[in-house]
C-alpha cells in the first residue's frame, strides 16, 4: 500500500510536471500607428482567460499559457479596440507576436496624454521639448514635482520654504521667483491664479496624480498662450485606468512627513472615472514651517460615439502651511540652517478649478474641439514683520522670553560685525504683522479646429476668450504678530479680457516640413484702486479712477524639420526655429506709462506693454534602430526687449534688454537592450545645460539695495569698486546730491540712491540673475522584474541673484552670489506583484540630499527674507497597491 501511494504521488508530480512543461509565454508591443510609439498601460488578454497591461514601452509578456487557439484583445481609451485572428499556441513553445499597430481616435485629446514613455522628447511637438514619463515618476517617487522638473535641460530650480505646491522654476534663464515667467498648465488649462495679472504660482499639482510632464521651448508654446518666451510646463494628470478597482498608497519619513492616497476609477464600456482624494503633511525642513494639505480630484471621459468624446475634471485644492518671506541671514545659515523664529506665519488658501473638453470628429479631415476652463483661488498669508539686527544685539531686542524660545543657540558664541540675525519687528515692545489677501478669478473658453487637407497637410487653427478678476487686499495687524484682523492699508481690484486666436499649418514635402505659425492676441486691463477712490468725494461710479491699458501682440513663428535621415544605426531628425513671444502684462507693468524714455506710473490711460522677444533654435534628435538610445540636441538665443520689472525690487527706469543663450542636451542610453537583455533594463541618463547672458540695455535702479539691504564689509566694497571700475555707467547720488567723482569707503554711508546703465555708455559684461552656466544630471536606473534600483547626481553651477552682480554676500543675505551646489537622490522599489486580493503591491524607500550639503538655494523675497537654505536629507518608505 505505502508503495502504491508514493507510485501515485510521483505519477502525480510528473503530470504535473509535465503539463508546466507544455505552458508557455505570450508577448508582443503596442504601438501607436501614427507615431510608431509604445502605448503604456495598456489592457491585453486572450481569450478574458489571461491578461496583463503593457510596460512603459508597451511591450507585454503573458505567461503560463496552456496550449490551444486564443484570440488577442487590446482595448485603451483614446484608440480603436484591437481583436486579432484566431491563433495556436503550441506546447512549450513561446509566442511573439511582434508589434501591434492600435489606430487613435480623432476624439483623443492631446493635452491630456503621454504617448513617450522612454524618449526624452514628444513626437507631437517640432520644436525642443522634453517629456517626463509615468514610469520615471515612479522611479523618482518624488515629494514635489520640482523633483523631476530639474531633471530636464535648460531647467533650474530656485528653493523656498515648502515642498513645490508653490514652484520656483526657471526656464533657459527667465526669473525663477513662483515660475512668474513661464506658462504653468494642468492638462492643458492655465494653473496660475491669474496668469496675465499675476502669473506667479500658487498650486501646483502634487506628483501624485500625475501621468507626466510636458516642457515645451520651442515655436510650439505659441499655442499655448502669453507668459511663452521662456517655455510652457504642462503636468499631465492621471486617466482613468482600465481595470477598476481601488488603489492606495501611503508614505511617511522624516521630520513628520506623510502622504495618503486613495483613488477607485476604471474603465466601463466606453467611460472611464476616476476620484482621487490624497492628504499630504510635512513638518518642513526648519522651525515652524509646517504643511498640511487635502487635494480632492475627480474625473469622467466617455466616448459618446464614434466621433464625440467628453471629458471633465473638477479638482479641490485646500492648503494649510506656516510659511514664510522671512529667510534667515548668512550667520544663521552658518550656524544652524533649520533655525526659523517666525511661528505666527499663515498661509491659507483654497483653489477651485474645472475643465470641460468637448471633442467631435466631423468627417475623416476634420475635427473640432470646444473647452471651457475656470478655477476659484484665494490665499490668506499673515506674516510677521521682520527686521535684521545684530547677534550681539539679539537678546536685548527680543526680550528673555523670546530669546529663549527662539535663539538660545546664540549662548557662548562669538560675533563679528557683519554677524546678523533676522527676528520679528518690534514696535514699542510688540511685534506685529501684515496680511496679503487675494482673490482670483480665472475663467476661458476656445474652439479649435483641426483639419487634414492634403497627404501630409495639417492645418490647427484656435479662437479664444480667457478672463481675469484680481483683488489685492493688503491689512496691516498692529496689535501682535497673532492678530487675523487689522486696518486695511492697500485695497486695488484689476481685471483683464483676452481675446486671441492662432493658425498653425504643417507642411509635408516628403520628409521635409515647414509648421508657420501666427498667434495674435487683444488684451484690455483695468485697475482701480478702491481704497484711494472710495475715500474720494468726487467719485461718480464703479470706473471712477480707473486706469486702463489696451493692447494687441502679434506673435509669428516659423519651424522647419528634416525628418528620418538614417546614419548608420541611428535615425535622426534636424529641426530649426524662430519666434516671437511675450510676457504676462502684470499689474507691476501695466499701469505705467513712458514719458520721454523714462517709466511712470500711469494716472488714467497707460500705454507699458509687456517683455518680448525673439527666440531662435537650432537642434537635432536622434533614436537607434534597437530602441536602446535616444537624445535631443538644442543651440536656443534669445532676444528680450522691453525690460520694466524684472525680479522683485528691481526696475528699469529706462527699458532694458538682455541676451540669454546657450545649449541643451538630454540623452537615455538602456544598456542592457542594446546587448539583447529585454528582462531587465540599466538605464543611463542624462541632462546637460550650458547657458550665458548679457544685459544689453537700460537703466536700473534697485528698490532695496540702498534702503533695506544690511550690507556686510564685503559688499560695501564691491559697490564702491563697481562705481569706480566703470564711473559713467552708475549715476549716483550722495545725500540726495548728483555725485560724479571717484569714491571712497568712507563715502558709502551718504549714497541716497544709485542707478546702473548697461550696453552703450555703460557696462557690458553683467549677467542676468539666476542665469546659471552649467547644470547636469546624471541617473542610473535598473529594473528587473521585482526590483528598482535608480540613482540621480544634480549639479548646478553658481548664480547672481541681482542685477548688480554683487559676487559678495550681505550681513542680511538678500545679495551675493550663489555657490554651486550638488546633490545625490537614491531610490529602492520592489514589486511584490498579486497576494489574494491586493494586486500590485509595490514597496519603495526613497532618500533625498543623501549627502546632506545645506547649500544656499535662492534669495526669492531680497531684503524681505534674505536668503534660502535647501539640500537637506530626506528618507521616505511606502507602500502602494490595488484592490
């Protein structure tokens, strides 16, 4: 008997054995047939019996399949359901099925898709542009999207107190300071609470709910709207996915951080829906600069019919943060970075924003897309009222109580005259505040029309209306740095109304295109300044002291393209550009007038029109015939004229201009493809930026530098060295008096005022702020089928922060320049895959600043809050999974 059972155990063993044995594997990639591209995330099966989604270059493996006949479905929003013909699978043996071709549907909208998710550029664009994909997303599992935006060429980012919701991205040189002077879109829409009146930006996406980044620089960003002469940023959120189910995700580290998700969506028939809820808290990086935040997100797309599609987002955003202007000086950097006094500061703000994308297919060479856009957005930030004094000085001026709270680091130290410290302002003993209110309200509409009218002829033409309310409500508390209510000091409300309109025809000469393209755009402001005009007894109505400005921009651009040259193993692509664009017409620019050369404030009509430019580009891309290597190479000048406000406390009093140039390289480089490995992947990447500037014109007097700027030995100096070296170039005033002989130190105390002239009669070789000369970054990533391994080493090289050019740092830290600084992220990712009924399940452990190198990030707010500490080690670990 017990020799029978083991016979039956082993007959048992061996079919089964064998029956592995006659199992076999599926495989094969999706790819878009316009564009030859892997379609991510894709939804594949046989027979409903066997499924999978694609990877991020839409290859798929299914595995475990038994021998017979089976037929392939692949199904994806935006493109045809695929249904192959019956095939056999043999025993044993795998399958391929090579490259499968899905069609896209006319209904597909552009704006809310990532077709790359391994070239470092989009198919869809002419120009320089640079994609971040869902999949490098995952890698990075980064705490903001700033994270992945620097990875990119050309981009440089500037710190700030909190974790980028909101963003201080420079562009090919412009002025990082809340990305005022760049095009900041979610899917497409305008993000900014008002992105002509005031573009500076105050949400910002969490990485979370993103699918990918968009960085567009070429003649392209025409499309796209004003604020374009440095680039447009466009944050893909995610689409529905097509296997509903719940999906959640948590992460906590250090200093209090965590972050919770929870979405449930999915793909019914020819809907999908998606409801996302995260919460994010943070402890910050120094004292007293705590976050909380709740982002609530829900969207529908459906495919009405063959030819119509409908999409809505609706996204609430509520933010709680202790965040500050307030920065800290050169002696507390140096002696404890995470040191921040100012506890009663309160940021608060709420955003509302909605999209409706309507797109109709009308015959096989015309399509139509109609959207409407609006958001809701206020803040509320009291702030403390600060001021510089001596560390010496400290104890006596804050009184014991405070000291002891906030600066007893100072016991025992030693100090020199240029040792300062930043505290709360005091005023017959009490410290007080101010409150920054605003209300933003953004709302706009565009039907545009794209038609086919010739073999490889596109014609894209767009009307549209886009609106803007702004009321600046500023309140001053008197009574204690806690006060919420106080005496209103500034009260201004401003409107805009733009009308604008585009056309954009690519033609087709076998491989050879020429994309013209013309953007002209009407734009009326107004500004009234309700508390003046409501105290006026003469005032006759609601426009009683308005202040207007209208003007119109044409804006012309041209991009030529060489396309499918093969060399060797490689196919190239050779693109050039030119354009013209401008900025956001501010309310720091538009109500202000020229007379005889010189800028003024306006009293009823002003005639200030915003920055333009001329952008030029010359480039060339490149992709291996194994997919294993990709880049893009760009040269880019640029041209910028009409040069009023460029940076905070910086004027022009008569207009400027500057010159930015310089080449941008990323590259992707999967070394284990290009030897045959297609189950695992080392990924080499990189991206390089060479930049240099020149002020070329104008005369510029800064606000702050002889008033509110606590001047070190060092920077007294230089100023004095800066006059002498070039005499006719600095106007300069000594109490109150024009002085034009040599100077001494001596004479520093008694300068009333300085004003600096660039290009022809003055200097000539000062460099834009912020203009760094180099950036690199450099990423390693492998990844098998359970393990993620990545690396990333970030360098940028020193910068000015003014237009003086100060290389010195002053007692207060608001001028001097940066050091270059870098820094080394890691990343550990295991897929644990399916257990029961969670599906999916990913473990990560992410470290940022691994080094730990407090470098000095930014002097965003000058005199106001000094200077910016960044580079602090961060670990986090999560989870994530589906139900």
């Amino acid at each position: 008997m017990k020799v029978m059972r083991i016979s039956l155990f082993l007959c048992t063993v061996l079919i089964f054995i064998a029956g592995m044995a006659q199992q076999t594997t599926v495989s094969g990639r999706v790819i878009n047939e316009n564009n030859r591209q892997g379609l991510a995330f894709v939804n594949v099966s046989l027979d409903d019996t066997h499924g999978t989604f694609t990877n991020e270059n839409g290859q798929f493996r299914i595995e475990d399949v038994s021998p017979g006949t089976y037929v392939l479905r692949i199904s994806c929003i935006g493109f045809d359901p695929y249904q192959s013909a019956s095939f056999e699978v043999q025993p044993g043996q795998p399958l391929d099925l090579d490259e499968i071709s899905l069609t896209e549907k006319t209904i597909q909208i552009e704006e809310i898709t990532i077709t790359e998710q391994y070239k470092v550029w989009d198919t869809r664009y002419t120009g320089t542009n640079n994609v971040i994909s869902a999949k490098k997303l995952e890698r990075f599992q980064p705490i903001g999207t700033e994270e992945m935006i620097r990875t990119v060429p050309g981009v440089n980012i500037a710190g700030d107190m909190g974790i980028s919701n909101r963003p201080n991205i420079s562009i090919r040189g412009s002025d990082p300071r809340r990305s005022n002077k760049i095009l900041l879109l979610e899917d497409g829409s305008p993000i900014s609470p008002a992105p002509y009146l005031a573009p500076g930006a105050y949400y910002n996406p969490p990485a979370d709910r993103l699918d990918g980044i968009q960085i567009i620089k070429g003649p392209d960003a025409l499309m796209y709207g004003a604020n374009s002469i440095f680039g447009v940023v466009n944050y893909i959120t995610r689409r529905p996915v097509n296997d509903p189910g719940l999906r959640l995700r948590v992460q906590g580290g250090q200093r209090g951080y965590m972050d919770a998700s929870a979405s449930y969506g999915g793909t019914w028939g020819n809907s999908g829906a998606e409801l996302m809820a995260l919460y994010k808290r943070f402890n910050g990086y120094t004292d007293n600069a705590d976050l909380h935040m709740m982002n609530v997100s829900g969207k529908w797309f459906s495919e009405l019919s063959d030819r119509q599609s409908l999409y809505t987002k609706i996204v609430i955003q509520k933010e709680y943060v202790n965040n500050s202007l307030s920065g800290m000086t050169p002696f507390t950097f140096d002696t404890d970075p995470t040191r921040h006094p100012f506890e009663a500061d309160e940021f608060t703000s709420h955003r509302y924003g909605l999209d409706v994308v309507h797109n109709f297919k009308v015959n096989e060479k015309l399509s139509l897309q109609s959207k409407v856009y609006g958001s809701d957005f206020y803040r509320d930030w009291w702030k403390q009222n600060s001021v510089v004094v001596h560390a010496a000085d400290v104890q006596e001026y804050v009184g014991e109580e405070n000291y002891q709270q906030f600066y007893s680091y100072l016991d025992g130290l030693e100090f020199t005259d240029d040792d300062y410290v930043r505290v709360g302002k005091r005023v017959n003993g009490i410290e007080s505040n101010s409150d920054s209110r605003w209300q933003y309200l953004v709302y706009g509409a565009h039907e545009k029309a794209n038609l086919k009218w010739a073999a490889g002829n596109n014609l894209e033409a767009m009307v549209k209306v886009h609106g803007e309310t702004y009321h600046d409500i500023t309140i001053l508390g008197d009574s204690s740095k806690w006060a919420r209510s106080g005496r209103t000091s500034a009260d201004a409300f401003y409107t805009v109304l733009a009308t604008s309109g585009y056309v954009r025809n690519d033609f087709r000469f076998g491989r050879f295109s020429v994309i013209p393209i013309l953007r002209y755009e009407q734009i009326h402001l107004t500004k009234n300044d309700l508390l003046q005009n409501g105290s006026d007894p003469a005032n006759t109505g609601h426009d009683f002291g308005e202040i207007t400005n209208d003007f119109g921009e044409f804006t012309p651009g041209l991009s030529l393209v060489f396309r499918d040259i093969n060399s060797g193993s490689n196919n190239w692509e050779f693109f050039t550009g030119v354009y013209k664009a401008f900025s956001s017409p501010t309310t720091a620019i538009s109500f202000n007038e020229l007379l005889n050369g010189e800028v003024v404030p306006s009293p009823d009509i002003a005639n200030l029109q915003p920055e333009e430019s001329w952008n030029q580009e010359l480039g060339a891309r490149w992709i291996n015939n194994r997919n294993s290597m990709n880049g893009q190479l760009s040269l880019f000048n640029m041209f910028i004229s009409n040069f009023y406000s460029p940076a905070r406390a910086q004027a022009f009093q008569t207009l400027g201009a500057v010159r930015i140039s310089g080449a941008e390289l990323a590259a992707s480089y999967n070394i284990l493809k290009s030897l045959g490995v297609h189950d695992q992947a080392l990924t080499l990447s990189g991206a390089f930026t060479y930049m240099q500037s020149a002020i070329t014109a104008g005369t510029l007097s800064d606000a702050d530098l002889l008033t509110k700027v606590v001047h070190s030995s060092a920077t007294r100096q230089e100023l004095i060295d800066k006059i002498n070296a070039d005499r006719s170039a600095f106007e300069v005033y000594l109490d109150g008096e024009l002085y034009e002989g040599a100077m001494d130190i001596s004479q520093f105390g008694q300068i009333t005022s300085v004003a600096i002239t660039y290009g022809d009669g003055g200097v000539t070789d000062y460099a834009v702020p912020y203009v760094t000369p180099v950036i690199f970054n450099v990423g390693l990533n492998y990844e098998s089928k359970h393990w993620m391994i990545n690396s990333v080493v970030n360098h940028v090289g020193p910068q000015f922060t003014e237009f003086f050019n100060f290389e010195n740092e002053s007692a207060d830290g608001s001028i001097g320049e940066l050091p270059a600084y870098t820094t080394l992220d890691a990343n550990l990712a295991y897929e644990l895959g399916d257990r029961g009924q969670a599906k999916d399940i990913r473990f990560f452990v992410s470290g940022k600043n691994l080094t730990n190198q407090i470098y000095r990030s930014s002097r965003l707010n000058r005199a106001t809050g000094g200077l910016f500490p960044a580079g602090f080690l961060q670990i986090n670990a999560g989870v994530s999974l589906s139900l």
